[in-house]
C-alpha cells in the first residue's frame, strides 16, 4: 500500500493543526543547546528539546534552514512553500536561528559553554570522480550535490543539451531530471551495477524513465574525452557481475569494445562523503579508520559526553526518515545528560493493544481482501511538467483516489490474539482460514514442526505464533508471514478464543523521558 502517498493526503487535506503541535515553553530551565546544521536531524532535536525549557541555537551556513531538503531536493518534488511550512512550526518554538553563520571549530562552540552539542550537519561533500581528463574538462564536469544546491538557490539555470550523468543513486535521479528541465534534451544516466542494484529508489528510477531518460547499466567510466580544453563525452568499459561461492559480487570486464557517448555536461553523482574540518582532533573525539566520527547508536553519544551526532553526519549518507529518528533519540540522551541521568535508561515506547471486536459478529475494520494492484499517483502532464523546474510533478491522490487505496490495506496493524484456555479445538478456524495459515498439531523442534503445518512455513525469517498446551495436548500454530489478518478466524470461533486487536505504538520522545527535576 502506498503509506508514503496517504501520508501526504493527510497533509494536503488538513486544517489548521497548530493546536496539535507542541507549543513554545512557559519557562526556560536554563540548559543551552547548540545545534550543527538546521537540517532534518537538528530541527528534531530542538523541536524535541525547546518546548522542555532548553534554549536551542541553530547554526547553518545557508540563510534558510531546511539542509539537504531545500538545497538538494529539487523544487518539483519538495516545494519551497512546504519547507517553508515545516520548518516554521518548529522555528516557533522559539529556537535562536544563527544562519548564514559558519561554525569553524568545535572547540571553540563548546568554550561558549553550551551543555550539549548536537552535530547535523550532513554529508556535505560529494564524491569527485579522479579519471585521465578529469581537470583538463573540468569546466563541464559537476559534483551533483553541489550542482544540485546552486540550481536550488538560483546560481545556475541552464545545462548543456548532451548530459551525462554518473551514479545510481537518489541523487543522481535527481539531477537528470533537473537537467532535463534546464535545457538538457539528450539526457543518460550511467551506472556502473545492474538496474537492481541501483541504490535510487524503485519510483524515483520510474519517474526518471518517464521523462525520457535512459539508464544504461554496466558501464565503468575510464576517462573523460576533451578538446582544446571542452569535454566531449565519456570513455567506458563495459562489465558484468560475476560472484564467488560466498555470494560476494565483483565486476570484470565483459572484453567488448568500449563505448564512447558524447556529451556537454557530465554529473557525477557516484557517492557522498562527511566532511568535519572544523572538529579539532585532540578534544577527546574518536573518529574511525574512515575519519567517521565514533557515535553510540543507541543514544547518539560520541566519545566526548556532550556531543552527540546525528543524521548523515553520524553513520554516513541514508535518508530523512533516519534523520529524524536519529533526532529523536539524541534529544532524549541530551535531555538525560542535562538532568544527570544513564542515557541507556531510556523509556519504552508506549504499546497498547485494543480488541477491534463490536457485537457478536461486528469489527471496527473493514476485513474485505482485495488483490488490486497499487492505483497510480496522478502526475503533471510530461511537457509541461519539464518546462518549469519548480512544477510539481507528482500531483498526490485526491480524496477519491486515496479511499480506493486506502481499502486495499491488509489491516497488518490488527493483530490475531489466541486465547488458550477459551479454545474447545473444534477446529472451526482451521475450517474457514483462506490461506491455511493455521495447524494444530503436537509440539516439536520448530525446523521439524514448520514442515508439518497445513502450509509449510518456508520463512525462517518470520517466527511462528505457537500457543500454550491444549486440552488434548495438542498446539495451534499460526505462520504470520501467510495470515491476511481477515480475522475470519475470529468471527467463526464460537467461544471467543480468537480474537483481533489493534495494536498502537507510540515512540518515545525527549518528553517521556523520566528525569529529576
């Protein structure tokens, strides 16, 4: 199901919600907290900690906080208006925004007597690809990230029309489709894995394709062609995977020719790397064999107590979503730090289970199976769409739209409950399941006992639900990586023993942290 796309029509179709937000402190409780980068990972933090009392000081370099999503996803899949929206509900807290302001020296920043430091500031350094012909094209030849943040900020706003571009990745979907858009009309992306392997997303290499781009793959890039100083095109060698008994895979040359495509640009987009110049070596920080900062990744803690890292800059390039969850648990381990307490005493996160049960044969869900396939994210029409960069193409479901989608959801949120001392074993469920995905049988050793379910259990990976004894001494065994959680087990059971509950997970935060005062 389309989670991603349901979530965004909750958001196009909201109110106000500024009721629902957490709201600026009533007092301060005098703890300082200095803030690396006003990016995803940084605004989580403050977002957490500000409206608990800590003054937070936002440091970036850009003059608009945002980080990464304002100044590399392009315009037509991230508007401004809604950076502009996000970033504004938690600069309200109150938080000291010092943009446009360089942080030099970590020693320096923790000398001004900040209690924590949380470092967010990215992987701001893409990969250069060192070729033969590399510096004699230079001109032509663009790192895509910072290519990508000089088309965000209007420093650029046009690229030759034979483009290349070098990498599989998020990023370098993104810049062929922002090429595309800038006066590229012949644009290639060339990858040196198969299309699988491809690191961008399943829907991001689609989108691509659908704007005209081909992504050609097995290629390895040996040189940079020029003239008189101007690129020409790229030399590549063409490859194939070959593995060894270990599964482990290498690239060789398949022997053929090499391929020569001409171009005016090249984007190489082949990787991201950290980059911490401004952090002093002799302040009691470790950094890895890869000049990666050593960090805790329960608690977000470095080897220097008060700083915490979080977000790219913690573990190397991965996506928002980590990001803010990083966010998250730095600001609970800052918030223990402020108040004296073990960062590895962190509070649960909250689970409830609620039976979905109404009447004698009544749910609260809708248990229809449906074998619809995913609907179609509406998008702007192609030709209109690539004539303006800051179009947005993916236009989102309407409300129609996201109901359909929304009634293909399997309910895997409802969970099957068995009741042991309710069940007569009269095998009803067992009679009504549609994927004979439940067995009662005697115990055994559970490698044994998956090959004698009424479906074998073929994946290791997903644990059986076993219940307790029985009367007759016999065991029900349900395969959850088979169960559609239709709950017509539980409408058939006639003594209760089954029954379907929603379950509720709600992660922890800074706030639910349990800490003296």
């Amino acid at each position: 199901m389309a989670i991603c796309r349901l979530k965004r029509v909750a958001a196009d179709y909201k109110g106000d919600i500024r009721e629902r937000l957490p709201r600026p402190a009533t007092r301060q409780n005098g703890k300082r907290i200095a803030l690396v980068g006003a990016g995803p990972a940084s605004l989580t933090v403050a977002r957490d900690l500000a409206p608990l009392g800590y003054h937070c000081v936002v440091f970036d370099l850009d003059r608009r906080a945002g980080g990464m999503i304002r100044s590399q996803i392009p315009k037509f899949r991230l508007p401004e208006s809604i950076i502009d929206e996000e970033v504004g509900y938690i600069v309200d807290l109150g938080l000291e925004m010092r943009l446009g302001q360089q942080v030099d020296s970590l020693k320096e920043l923790l000398a001004d007597g900040y209690d924590a430091v949380f470092v967010g500031s990215g992987a701001p350094r893409g990969r250069d690809l060192p070729i033969p012909g590399r510096e004699e094209a230079a001109a032509n030849i663009h790192i895509g990230i910072d290519w990508l943040a000089s088309v965000s900020f209007g420093h650029i706003d046009r690229i030759g029309r034979r483009v290349i571009v070098l990498g599989g990745g998020n990023t370098a979907m993104d810049c062929c489709r922002s090429a595309r858009r800038l006066g590229g009309e012949d644009v290639k992306v060339v990858v040196r894995s198969g299309f699988e392997e491809m690191k961008a997303s399943p829907w991001e290499k689609a989108d691509a394709m659908r704007e005209d781009i081909p992504i050609l793959n097995y290629l390895v890039p040996k040189e940079f062609t020029h003239e008189a100083g101007r690129l020409t095109g790229v030399l590549f060698e063409k490859v194939k995977a070959e593995y060894d008994a270990k599964g482990r895979r290498r690239l060789v040359p398949t022997g053929e020719p090499q391929q020569h495509f001409e171009c005016d640009d090249v984007l190489v987009a082949v990787g991201q790397e950290n980059a911490f110049p401004w952090i002093e070596r002799d302040i009691g920080l470790d950094f890895d064999k890869w000049d990666m900062p050593v960090v805790d990744e329960l608690t977000m803690q470095s080897t220097l107590p008060n700083v915490f890292f979080g977000g790219d800059s913690a573990f190397g390039p991965k996506n928002i979503i980590w990001a803010v969850a990083h966010g998250h648990q730095a600001a609970i381990s800052i918030h223990l730090l402020c108040q004296g307490a073990d960062l590895r005493d962190r509070p649960p996160p909250i689970v409830n289970l609620a039976s979905q049960k109404m009447g004698i044969h009544e749910w609260s869900y809708d248990n229809d199976i449906s074998i619809d396939k995913r609907y179609a994210v509406p998008h702007k029409d192609k030709f209109l769409a690539l004539r303006d960069i800051k179009a947005e193409v993916e236009l989102g479901f309407d409300d129609r739209l996201a109901y359909k989608e929304a009634e293909r959801c399997l309910n895997c949120d409802v969970q099957t409950v068995f009741t042991d001392s309710l069940c007569i074993e009269c095998d009803a469920c067992v009679d009504i399941c549609p994927v004979d995905c439940i067995t009662f049988t005697t115990n055994g050793d559970e490698a044994e006992l998956r090959t004698r379910l009424n479906a074998p259990a073929q994946n290791p990976t997903q644990a059986l639900y076993v219940s307790g004894a029985l009367k007759t001494g016999r065991v029900m065994v349900k395969d959850e990586d088979v169960c559609l959680h239709c709950g017509l087990c539980a409408e058939r059971c006639p003594t209760g023993a089954w029954d379907m509950q929603r379950f509720l997970l709600d992660v922890a935060q800074a706030e639910h942290a349990c800490c003296s005062h």
